[in-house]
C-alpha cells in the first residue's frame, strides 16, 4: 500500500460526532473526531487515535479494534445473543481505550 494511501485510510472522511453523542453509552466520553476513514471507523480522542470495525447479524456479533500508537489490538467473534457483552468484557480485561469502551459498549437495556 502507498504512504499516500496508508495517511488516507485512518483520516476522517465523515465526521459523525453530534451524531455519536446521542447514540454513546457514556456521550462525555466521546472523542473530539469520529468518523468514517477508509474502511474503518476512526476515533480521535485527545491522548489516542483507536482504529474499529464492528459488525453485526441475527446472534452474531463482531469487533476489530487497533492503536497505531501502541500497536496492539483485537479481534473478536462471538455467536450468541449476548454476542456483545462478551466482546466488551475481553476488550475491558486487555485495557482496549476506555473512551472506546464507554461509547460502543451497548446501553443495558
């Protein structure tokens, strides 16, 4: 991959803050940018740049997740209708950015 290509991948192309807030678990821990990069969803938050993609079917649920700072990161596939609290609870245990954590993780319902 060219670096030009490389520097696109992570910049933000669509900035879906406002529209983030409404929808986070805990709306004060949302980053100063998020939003779409190429491929992947991008958020800024002020002392961390986490790079996610999730994804979603009927008991299915997935999550990759990576800080090119730290250059360390996380895959998860899990099947089952609580799919979602198993994948926050290992992204919890391996210290994923908290911030991250606090807006993707679902609102108990």
């Amino acid at each position: 991959m060219s670096s030009q290509l490389r520097k696109t991948q992570f910049a933000i192309s669509l900035n879906q803050l406002a529209h983030r807030q409404k929808q986070a678990t805990v709306p004060e821990a949302c980053p100063v940018n998020i939003g779409f990069g190429l491929g992947w969803y991008v958020y800024g938050f002020k002392d961390e740049t986490i790079i996610g993609h999730t994804g979603a079917n009927m008991g299915e649920r997935t999550l990759a997740v990576f800080s090119p700072k730290k250059k360390n990161g996380l895959v998860v596939m899990a099947n089952g209708a609580n799919g979602n609290e198993v994948i926050y609870r290992i992204a919890e245990s391996i210290g994923v950015h908290q911030g991250f954590i606090d807006i993707e993780k679902p609102k108990k319902k």
